[in-house]
C-alpha cells in the first residue's frame, strides 16, 4: 500500500502484536500507597481492582534482557543504559539526545481473575548475632495470591530504517521469558514474590504494506487477522550471565510453623503460612535462614571485613536497611539488590495439627497465669518410600566467586543434616530438614549450552555426590575455608564515580 511513494526511514513496516494472560506461581505485591490496611499496600485503579503498570513491567523486561546481553561488568554500572547495545536501546529507547523512541509499547496489566484472593503477610529482619526478629523490625505486607491473572499486551513497531530481524528476535525472547517463568513482576522478586507464566502467547504479524493488516491496525482489531505460524517465542542465542545454582528437596524431621494468620475468629493464635489454601515457605524466610546460617560459618571462618566495606555476605545477599533513631536523616544508607535469589515454595504431604500451649513460670515451675496459647503447625505425613519430599529449596547466586560457592555449599550440608532449622520456634525442635537429593548447575560463559551440573544423594547417611567430578566443588570449599581477604573488585554495584581498586 505505497502507492508509489518512497519510503522513509520511519515509514511504519511492521507492527508485532503479542496477548497472553501471566498467572501467578507464588505471591505478588505491587506497591500503592501507604495509607491502607497493611505497612506495604497493593496498587489498586478507581475501582478498587488490582493492575500492574505499563512501566513497572517494561523495567523488569529491560532488566532482563540486558542481564542476557550485556556483561556484569556493564550492567552493575550506574551508567549501565549508556552501555546498552544499540538494538537494546532501539527496542526500549535511550536516555542520549539522538537516541529513538520506544519501539515497545505496554499497556498497564489489568487483572482478569474472576476472584481475587489477598492477604496480610509478616514480616521481620533477623538479627545477625542473636538469629531472632530484630527490635522494631516488624512489617506487613499486602500480597495478591498464587493463581491470580493479569492480561499482558504487548505490541512493536517496526519502522523501515530499523533492524527488523534484531528487534523481532528481542520481541520473541522477551515472550520467552514470560512463558518459562524467568521475567518476575513487582517487589521483592529476589525473594520469591512475583513469579508467575505465560502459558500460551497469541501473536499477531502485520505488515503495513497490505491493504487488511492497514485496516485491521486502523479499527483496532489486530486480532482479526490469522495468528503469524511463523513466529514463536524463543530465548537469544547468547546469554552473558554467569550464575550457581542450588536445587535441593528435602524431609521435614519434625514440625514447621512459618507464622501467618487465617483470618477466621476461633481459629488458633498462630498458624503455618498459606497461599490459595496451601501451606508455602515464602523465599523471605529461607533467604533469612540460609543468609543467617552463611554469616556465622563466614565469621567462623574468619572472613577478614576491611573496616568501612561492606560484609561479604551482605555483598551476596543485599545490604540490610536500617531505621537507627540516632542516625542523622541527612545520611542516606547504601543499598544494592542481592545476587541471591530464592523461589517461594509449596510444602508437600504435610498436615496441620491443633497444639494448645502454655507458659512456665521459671520460679514455681508451674503454668504462667493469662499465659495459654494455642497454635497450628503442619507435620509430615508418613512417606512411602525415602525419595520422596516435603521441601524445595532452589537458590540461585548471580556472578559467583568460588569462595562463595563454597560458602553456600558449606551452609547447605548444615540444612541437608539439620543442624539448621527453617520458620518459627527453631530453639523448640522445629523446622528440621533431612537432604534427599540436589542438583548444583554452574554456567560460567556465554553459551548457555556450556553448563556443569553435580547430582547430590543421600546415602550410607552421608551427603555424597553422584558425578566423579568433584574437583571444582573442593576446590570452591577450600576456596571459602582459605579466605584470607574479599576479591579484588566488590561484586555490588558501583556508585556514581567509583572505581573498582585492588584490595590493599
């Protein structure tokens, strides 16, 4: 339809449209205001119902695409959007005075379930030395329950002077992420909220150079036209992200009580933590344990801390915000996202049991009086064979250094024979685990076909490992056990104007 006309480098050519709905896989919060009935509340529209931003998802995409294609080394930077690469900025847009406009257009998500669950989660930051809630550390959060759907639309202009193949092949990894899983939405997705799928995409391919694509883009009904065969969502080819990966199922020993609230008026003081009705361990809380567990063999170790740096481990798992009264409000904490990151959870073949408690009084050894309470963890439901578990740990630690690897390796095999605990009331016997079985994955280099993968089993009472090679795991092991210093470079991210410089 040119009708003779030359065409101009941004002559509309193409128009790539893409419909899926994202159902959630584990709890979601996107942030509203602070005046509701929680600490943290959920963005809610004039109506009362849930959606999330346009630009909230186009920042997690962005993010995620970037992580694929550029090194650590570029993205951690502050300047990082200044070493995108130019097809990146293309699809996104830049933020230079001669860099184009967005060629991806998002609608804000509206949610389209027909009953939508919410709930108040508790929160608490775990003192370093003592492992207990911290002293006015306490928080809510209001969270969207796993099953909830939201409706993703996405479309891509392609203009006649653009990389048609490259922002095509963007367009469809990013689709890709949303199908496998790996694109997260909202807060605190380091820790397991906002995981959700796309399970099938509707894709549309226009071409503005015929007649019915011309009309069907101008009466908006893109979807009149047959869906494109051709185009399927699939990952890029290179992926420059480097990462360990720990995927570990376990026993429960004996009971867990990860405390939530059922909302129901004679039920117990405390009960587990559900999500849709079955019990979850939120990524928060085994973040914390294992966070807690890697900082006291990291100090048994004598990790040398340069004085006025950062903790190793908080390098690993994020800087802890604090809210110090004595602190001047002119001084601004530094905070950096964590390169850990950890799924929230279901735990399987388990049953609540009713438990009625009291208080003893330390000097008569008798019942403290007003003291009675009651609560409701979930046990273990007798297995049929050894394989079989109740708890999913999977972990995932983003540019590692060997002695870090070695660090979580060491604070597995304390989870893996119990001598560390998970949830609630751990000082009473609870949240033991028993190893069964893990898988560790460690991708070093671009091709993501280049991986090495490890099978841990448990046998003869023993954790042992299945693959003959295990020279690279010693070696990450005596790596953390011999540390006599932190690494040249700091794995956070930089500040404006800082420069990475050896240790001295």
């Amino acid at each position: 339809m040119t009708n003779g006309i030359n065409q101009t480098p941004d002559a509309i050519v193409r128009r790539l449209y893409a419909q899926g709905r994202w159902k959630l896989k584990s709890a979601a919060h996107f942030g509203g205001d602070e005046t509701g009935v929680a600490d943290m509340c959920l963005l809610q529209d004039a109506n009362g119902k849930s959606f999330i931003p346009g630009p909230s998802i186009v920042g997690a995409v962005r993010s995620y695409l970037a992580r694929k294609c550029m090194t650590w080394v570029n993205y951690s930077d502050t300047e990082s959007i200044a070493k995108e690469p130019k097809i990146l900025k293309q699809f996104f847009g830049g933020a230079g005075e001669k860099d184009t406009m967005s060629t991806l257009i998002m609608a804000d998500a509206v949610c389209v379930s027909d009953e939508v669950n919410t709930f108040i989660r508790d929160g608490v930051r775990v003192d370093a030395e003592s492992g207990s809630a911290a002293e006015g550390a306490k928080f809510d959060v209001e969270v969207l329950e796993r099953g909830t759907e939201f409706l993703l639309n996405f479309q891509c202009i392609i203009r006649e002077g653009d990389d048609n193949v490259g922002l095509t092949n963007l367009f469809l990894a990013m689709l890709y992420g949303f199908k496998k899983g790996d694109i997260q939405l909202g807060a605190r997705t380091r820790r397991g909220y906002g995981r959700g799928k796309v399970e099938d995409w509707a894709i549309y391919d226009l071409n503005m150079k015929e007649p019915q694509d011309v009309i069907a883009w101008l009466q908006d009904k893109p979807c009149s036209r047959p869906k494109s065969c051709k185009l399927k969502p699939r990952p890029l080819q290179s992926d420059q992200r480097n990462y360990f990966r720990i995927e570990a199922d376990f026993q429960l020993h004996t009971s867990l009580l990860i405390r939530g609230s059922s909302g129901e008026p004679d039920a117990p003081d405390m009960v587990h933590l559900h999500s849709n009705n079955k019990p979850v361990i939120p990524g928060t809380s085994f973040a914390g344990a294992f966070r807690h567990r890697a900082a006291l063999i990291a100090h048994a170790l004598k990790w040398k801390i340069h004085e006025g740096d950062a903790d190793r481990v908080c390098e690993m798992f994020g800087a802890v915000h604090r809210q110090d009264e004595d602190r001047d409000d002119t001084q601004q904490t530094e905070l950096w996202a964590s390169r850990v990151s950890i799924e929230e959870r279901l735990v399987k073949k388990v049953k609540p049991q009713w438990q009625d408690r009291v208080a003893i009084d330390r000097f008569t050894g008798g019942s403290l009086q007003s003291a009675l309470f009651n609560e409701k963890p979930v046990y273990p439901c007798p297995m049929k064979t050894k394989t079989e578990t109740n708890v999913r740990l999977r972990l995932t630690l983003e540019e590692p250094e060997k002695a870090e690897i070695g660090l979580l390796l060491l604070t597995l095999r304390d989870f893996w024979y119990g001598n560390a605990a998970l949830g609630g009331e751990t000082s009473n016997g609870r949240g033991t685990l028993q190893g069964i079985k893990a898988k560790l994955i460690y991708k070093d280099t671009p091709n993501p076909s280049n991986k090495k993968e490890w099978k841990l089993a448990h046998k003869n009472k023993r954790m042992t490992i299945e693959n003959d090679n295990e020279d690279f795991l010693q070696s990450c092991v005596d790596a953390a056990q011999n540390y006599p210093d932190r690494p040249k470079a700091s794995r956070r991210p930089k500040k404006n104007g800082e420069e990475e410089t050896d240790a001295q």
